[in-house]
C-alpha cells in the first residue's frame, strides 16, 4: 500500500515544482513579449557575425583589431551590451536563449552591481571624461540596450529605475512598433520620465559596411533625425548594428555629427582615440550570476 501511495505524493510534487519554475519564467508578461524572436530582420547582436558575408567579415576583422586599439587605454569603463530582458517563449529559438535575461537574472545583476560598488553613468558621462576629463566614479559602468524590444518597456525600465541605473537604449528607428519592438509613445513616454539616453542603432537595423554611400548616409543621418524629432533630445552617439564597420562608417559618422560610437569590440578599456570603437561586453542570456562576474573580470 504504502508502495501505491509514493508515486501520486511525488507527481503532485513534480506538478507544484513545475509550476512554480513555470509562473517565475513568465511573470505576467504581455502578449507581445511571447512573440518569437523576429528572423527577417538580423538583429541579434553578435550571432550575426556569422551572417555577415565574407567580404563583410574580412572588413570588420581587419578595422576591430588594430594594434594600437587594444593598446591604447585611457580609462577602464565597461560597457554592458543587454538585449532581451524577457523569458524566451520558444526554446527552439536558439538565437533569442543567447540574447535572452530573464527578469529575475536582471535585478540579481543590478543588485551585484550595488554590492560591488559599481556606480551607473551614462554614454555622456564617459565621453566627457575622455574628451575633457571630466571625473568619473571610481567604479562606473555603463548599461545599453540594442534593437529597442518591448521587454524594455516592460521589464527593463522599472527595474532600472527601482535600483537607480541610468541606460542607453540604442534604437534601429525603421523598426520602432514592429511586433516585440518598443512604440514610439513608449520611447517618448520613458525618454519625458528620464533615466535612458535613447540613441542609434541606423534605421534598418543593416550591416553598415555593405552599404553604398547612400544607403550609409540614410541609416546614420536618417535615424538620428527621426529620434532627435521624436524624443526632441540631441542624439550624440551610435551602436553599429552587428558590430560591423570600418574607416568609412566612421568617417560618415563623424560627419553627420555622430560624437561616439559602441562596438561590439569585447572588454572595458576605453581610449579618446579610438571613441568610434567604443568596446562593450555582451551580458550572456540565460546565464547565471557566477558567469556574469567572470565576464566583468575578463573584460579588464
Ligand atoms: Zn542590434
């Protein structure tokens, strides 16, 4: 009898363990957060180095390792590069698991952060230090956020926001309220609260050194003025969608105004030679606290 009874009291446990694992990885999210990761459009962060043609690859590789970048420091200021913060509602979407924090990982994250003494400062903050040496904290760091998805609306900001962390969230404007991409009434509505520098990420979220000049010029001049139109906020910097770019990206850049720009470069040292190669370090998805830390360590 006693046999009989075991297997039930255990099934209801497995029951109530899933259920409460299940309830913890979809918070209340809405609809449009369990929308599959989008696949036309390229926007995942550095998977899509593998997407980028040859020609592409050879561009990027040749312009993201000179000598004298990984030389050169001024100052050690990480970078973190988020770009879900959200569960990932289909698990056969390989790309979105890497690209995915959930929210609970997120506030631990940030909660590190406090205990270890990092302090948040903006974009500006560290390009005021490089370009006039304004001073920083002693621990600053900077958090972004690429492609402008709508868990950063939901999830992201109030998080920040709870724990007082300034963010930059870099916007590929042409794709602004795309299902799982961010409206503008939220972007205007977070931008009026405060608390997020809203920057490029070009209009189309494309691979800037394949693009003629034309094309270039409407991705960097084109987002920058439709976000300045909408958030009435002056745009100063730029996150190069797939990390791709090279001196004739940056050229362009510079010239329609851009005053730095975010790569996809890994690690935390900072140079005033090198501000359009600005290095981030890519916060894993579906990680765990150990793994962020070591990311931290090995970035410096
Ligand atoms: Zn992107």
């Amino acid at each position: 009898m006693t046999k009989l009874l075991l297997p039930p009291a255990l099934l209801v446990l497995v029951i109530l363990v899933f259920i409460t694992i299940s309830r913890q990885s979809n918070l209340n999210y809405p609809a449009s957060l369990l929308l599959p990761t989008p696949q036309p459009a390229q926007n995942f962060g550095e998977i899509i180095d593998q997407k980028l043609s040859p020609e592409n690859k050879k561009n990027q590789i040749q312009f993201s390792l000179p000598k004298e970048a990984t030389k050169h420091s001024d100052i050690n200021v990480p970078i973190l590069t988020y770009h879900y913060v959200g569960g990932n509602p289909n698990p056969n979407d390989k790309a979105r698991n890497s690209l995915s924090v959930d929210p609970f990982q997120f506030e631990q994250e940030l909660t590190w952060l406090v205990q270890n003494g990092y302090q948040s400062v903006t974009l500006k903050d560290l390009y005021n230090n490089l370009t006039l040496v304004k001073p920083l904290p002693s621990k600053p760091i900077i958090l972004s956020f690429d492609d402008g998805y709508i868990d950063f609306y939901y999830n992201a900001y109030p998080i920040l926001r709870k724990y007082n962390f300034e963010a930059v969230s870099f916007i590929p404007t042409g794709l602004v309220g795309k299902p799982a991409y961010m409206t503008w009434s939220m972007i205007e509505e977070i931008s009026k609260l405060g608390g997020v520098e809203f920057e490029s990420h070009g209009v189309n979220h494309r691979g800037l050194t394949s693009l003629s000049d034309r094309e270039l010029l409407e991705e960097l001049e084109g987002s920058r003025k439709v976000l300045e139109s909408h958030t009435g906020k002056q745009v100063d910097f730029i996150a190069y969608p797939y990390g791709s770019f090279d001196l004739r990206v940056t050229g362009v850049a510079q010239k329609v105004g851009y005053k730095a720009a975010a790569s996809t470069i890994f690690g935390d040292s900072q140079s005033k030679d090198w501000l359009f190669a600005l290095r981030r370090i890519k916060v894993p998805g579906m990680s765990t606290l150990p793994v962020f830390a070591s990311r931290l360590r090995q970035a410096s």
